[in-house]
C-alpha cells in the first residue's frame, strides 16, 4: 500500500535455490562413498586418476641423445632404415637440432616438439629395404602418437606396452578428490569429508575432539563422535597415527594391514577369543613397538586369550608364557626346548633364545668401520609421500643403514624415490620414481638390485634350486651319468615342467587338484607318482646311489656335503646355506616359503653371482 513496494519470493522444501536453478539430491550416507554410483565423480569413476602418457617415462634419462636411445619407445629406433629413427631425423633437420645432442640440452621447443609435435609441415623421406617414399605432412609427436595408438589399437600387447609409459594423474573434474563436487561442497567445521580423510590419523582424532558444535548439532551427532573418535583412537594406539584415512590399502605394509585388522577386534569389544598373530611387529620401530604391545595387553585384559609368534625382545619379555621351540631349524628343530614365564627361559641353559634375552650370548658389533670409497649417490630434493624436500648423501662401498619411526619416509625415499630413479635409467625399467629433483653419482654404480619379501614364485613348481639356478647344473649332472648316455637321456628329461621325464598323471606336479566347487580346492597326492613328479624310467638313474627325487628332497645342508666336489652346485648351495637357509629343501615349493626366507633365497642368488664391484643392493627390512 502506498510507495512500498512489494515483490513475491518462492521458497522451496527440496535441496534447491529458487534463484539460480541448481538443486540437489537429498543427502544420504552413500553419497559419500566413492564407491557407490551416487557419490563417486563420473569423470574417474571414483578412483581419482586418470592414465595418461608421462613423458618422464617416455624420456627417463635426459642426458641422452635421440641417436643415444633418449626416447624409450622408439630406442630401438637407432637403425638408420629404421621408420622412427627416419621420422626422428627428418624433425630435428628440419626444426635445426643435432640428433647428437643430449636431450637436455635442447631448448624446450625443440623439447616440446618431439614429444607433442608441431602443427608446421616436415618433409619426411623413408626409405627400407629396396623402397623409398616422401612425404609432407604435420609431426604429431612421441606422446601425441602412442595416445593416438593407444586408443585406436585392438591388440592387447601392443596396448600393454603402451601402457608401461603412462601413469595415474590426477582426475581434472575432481582433482583427485574421488567424490562429486555437490558433495565436496557439504563441510562439518570447515572441511568436506575427503579433508578430513586427508589428515592423519592422530589429526583426524584431534579434528573431532576439538569440533565446535551448537546444542542441537551435538544432540544429534553424540553417538556418531563417539564411534568416530573411539576407532581413531584404536589406530592410535596400535601405532598407526601417522597414516591418513584416504591411504590405499595396496600401500600398506604387511605390519600395517595386520594392526588395522587388530584395531578393528578391538573395537568389536569381544571377549573369550583366541587371536593368533604371526609377528605383529615387523616393520615397527621401538617407539611404536610400545604402543603395540599396551595394546596386545588390552587385549587380554577385557578377557581374550593371545597366542604371538614372535622374534622381537621386547614382546617376548612382556608375556606371560612362552613357548620355546628349537633347537635348530628344519630338522634339527621341531622340538620343545623351554616354556614357562620369561625368566625361566632366560634361565634355561637349553634354550639359545634365553641365552641372548639373559645377555649371556650377544650378536658382536664391529668396532672398526668401512672407509668407503669416497664416492657417493645423492638424492636431491625428495618430496614424495612424507619426505619435505631432503637432499640425502649415500656413501658407496659401506653397509649403510637408514632407519626411524613407522612413517617418518625410509621406505618413500629408498624403494619410492632412490631404487625407482635408479631403475628407470640403469635397469630401463619402466617405473615412475617418487616426487624429486635428481639423483648425483649414477655413474659410480652399474646395477642395482633390490630384495624385498615377495615371493620368488606363485605355484608350486617354484622352489629354491630352480631360482637360484642350481637345478640346471644337477639335472645336467644326472644327464652326464653313464645310464643316462645309454638311454640317451638328455638334461630336460629330469625337469618336471616338460614332457618326457614327468609324471603325465599329475604333469610333474606331484599333486592332483580336486574341485569342491563351493569350497576351497583339496589337493591330494597323485596315485601314479605317489608324489615324487617323476615317471619311474627317470627316477631308475641315480647319482651316488640317489635318484632326481630324493635329491630335491635333501635340504640344502644335506645336499652341500652330497655336491661338495661339484663346484658350480656347491658354490650355490653354500650361499644359501650362508644365509642361514640350511634347513630348507632344494625342492621345497615356493609357496611355502616365508616372506624371510624368499628374501633370503634371492639375497643367495644375487651373492652367488660375480660381482663388478659396482652393484647397490637394497633390502628392505632384511631381518623381519
């Protein structure tokens, strides 16, 4: 009524702004899950990357010419008739740069051009063989090519190697975030849900404690802090407070995996169970060692039983009971030695354990130390994962060791960073290497082998005298006795992967699988070979009174003094034996084998080779 004016506002019930247009769906939980449909970015699907060609794995070694083999898909390119390498020659004729010169030390044009292309005319002259041909026509590129191929392409080889070129980026739409934009856009104290799962464990915990709610905020959201902040808690004390919520389980260190599982049996609050952990603190520094035995105790204490294998001090000392089995291994183990409290085994005078536990045997530390040759490997400027731009020095020619809390980036710097950078320039490996700025001093090192604890085979015809390369001098050896010439039995007739020697029953695998569909598969020794892999025309030749059989049956103590005057056998079994794998069988299938004693085979391989004095070992937690 009278000069004021009046305007009409529409208020609506949905998730929607009248004013904009743009609305929402409702909130549910499974909008925040990356891996549910309703909440996952369409660009990515939820993963958060995306493959793209990277072209530090298309050019890894910058100091390299084109004629030197600089970029690695088209190396082998170095042949003049090759297409490539006439592709590669007509670009840097045309665009006024030597083939010769090392690719870092072209401008980043001419840098730009060979991996992107140009959209200038290049006169391409081909010739192979007998048949030549011109053309002009636009450069596409190193990177713009092989994408191009990548997407037209039906092979699946040809796709696959392509492939070993490319790496995760991260998704333009989400930037890595995994979820959609309108769900990004809800926050709880400022930050959206993948923040707070981009904090560590201990900061999420801290961010929950300290979250600022009004009366009616906290009346609704009580229960839920509680559980949030009681299953942070949980990780905390099992040692975990470094790692953030977003990590991906494929990271996680077998040590890692083990104590979420047990802050997870912690949480379900049960009791009257039996837990059996199989050396839960491997790859757990002292300070962390602490935190994991406290909660062992919890444990216990709320009314659960705990049976750990265990080879660590401190565990040890803090049980109740314990069972000392010994006194050797393989054989001469197997037995009871000592049980009862701590210090009884320490006061046992059979029990080795109790012996080094009460300071009467102790491991000798050298009191003098390598000088090294004065050279080294330095790292410049890593920043991947944790690390905040170290520049770490490496002396050759010593035992160096790099050690810290869980979390604190040895195994980003050394297996991430160092062993990667390596790998793609010496090794030629197609690996992407942690975030850093270069490695000095490669050219003081020619080879560089890492021995982790993956297992040196996945099926069973896998065992140590094939990976350490043994078998082949044994089954020549078998091949060389005067019953074998007769018979004109050759080498491959005593391998149990091919035809010939076999058992054709079980095709060498000593074993029959039985499939129970709904249940795990049975395997039961096969009735033909009765488990010895061999057929019994092979198995009639013997070497000093045994057959191939028993042989791979010795364990490699028994079967060093049984080669003992064959140098090529014994110097591969006498490595393995050094390392402490006496026990073991030359046949024994690898799947049976722990992640120590895999690490240690290949640990033996590597020592029974010839060494140039120029390798870098790496091993990565060698004692677990």
């Amino acid at each position: 009524e009278g000069n004021e004016s009046t305007y009409e506002k529409t208020y609506s019930e949905d998730f929607a702004c009248t004013n904009c247009g743009i609305s929402f769906q409702e909130l549910t939980p499974r909008m925040f899950s990356f891996n549910a449909p309703q909440g996952a970015c369409p660009e990515c699907n939820g993963i958060g990357t995306k493959m793209e060609m990277d072209p530090d794995l298309i050019v890894p070694n910058k100091n390299l010419s084109l004629n030197d083999g600089a970029v690695v898909p088209w190396s082998k390119s170095t042949k003049k008739e090759n297409y490539y390498y006439q592709m590669l020659k007509a670009v840097a004729d045309h665009f006024g740069f030597s083939m010769d010169t090392p690719f870092k030390d072209l401008t980043e044009e001419q840098q730009h051009i060979i991996l992107y292309g140009s959209n200038e005319k290049v006169a391409f002259a081909f010739k192979r063989r007998n048949r030549s041909y011109r053309v002009n026509r636009k450069f596409e590129g190193v990177i713009t090519r092989m994408e191009r191929l990548y997407i037209e392409t039906k092979s699946n080889y040809n796709r696959s190697y392509i492939s070993k070129f490319m790496s995760d980026r991260k998704c333009p739409v989400c930037g890595g975030r995994r979820l959609r934009p309108e769900v990004l856009a809800v926050t709880v104290g400022d930050k959206n849900i993948m923040d707070v799962c981009d904090l560590s464990i201990k900061d999420s915990y801290q961010f929950f404690q300290d979250l600022d709610l009004t009366e009616r905020q906290l009346f609704i959201g009580k229960e839920i802090l509680k559980e949030i902040k009681a299953r942070l808690k949980f990780l905390v004390d099992v040692g975990l407070d470094y790692i953030t919520m977003s990590r991906s389980s494929g990271t996680l260190s077998g040590g890692e995996a083990q104590r979420i599982r047990l802050a997870t049996q912690i949480g379900s609050g049960l009791v009257g169970v039996l837990y059996i952990l199989d050396e839960p603190s491997i790859g757990l520094h002292q300070r962390d060692n602490k935190k994991l035995i406290g909660t062992l105790k919890h444990l216990r204490d709320i009314g659960n039983t705990l049976i750990v294998v265990e080879h660590d001090e401190e565990t040890i000392l803090s049980a109740d009971y314990v069972v000392d089995i010994g006194p050797g291994a393989g054989e001469h183990g197997g037995k009871i030695i000592a049980e009862g409290s701590p210090e009884e085994i320490m006061n046992s005078p059979d029990s080795i354990t109790g012996k080094y536990l009460s300071r009467r045997e102790t491991i000798p530390i050298n009191t003098e130390r390598r000088a090294g040759n004065g050279k080294f490997l330095t790292v410049k400027g890593a920043r991947e994962n944790n690390l905040k731009n170290v520049d770490v020095d490496i002396p050759l020619g010593v035992f160096t060791c790099v050690t810290g809390v869980s979390g604190s980036g040895k195994s980003s710097l050394i297996n991430q960073v160092l062993y990667k950078g390596l790998s793609t320039i010496i090794n030629k490996k197609y690996l992407h290497p942690g975030k850093h700025d270069y490695i000095e001093g490669i050219e003081n090192i020619d080879k560089i082998i890492r021995i982790d604890q993956t297992p040196i085979g996945r099926t069973p015809r896998s065992n140590p005298a094939t990976y350490v390369g043994v078998f082949t001098p044994i089954r020549e050896l078998f091949a060389d006795t005067p019953e074998s010439k007769a018979r004109g039995y050759k080498p491959g007739r005593f391998s149990f992967n091919v035809k010939g020697g076999r058992c054709e029953s079980c095709y060498g695998d000593g074993i029959i699988q039985i499939e129970m569909h709904f249940l795990s598969d049975v395997y039961v020794p096969c009735e033909v070979c009765k488990g010895k892999r061999y057929n019994d025309e092979t198995l009639d030749i013997r070497y000093k009174g045994k057959n191939i059989y028993e042989v791979l049956e010795m364990t490699v103590e028994e079967a060093l003094e049984f080669f003992e005057n064959i140098p090529r056998i014994a110097k591969k079994l006498q490595t393995l034996y050094d390392v402490g794998l006496g026990y073991i069988k030359l046949g024994q299938p690898a799947t049976t084998l722990s992640g120590g004693e895999a690490q240690r085979v290949k640990l033996a391989k590597e020592l029974s080779k010839s060494s140039t004095g120029q390798t870098l070992y790496i091993l990565d937690e060698p004692t677990t």
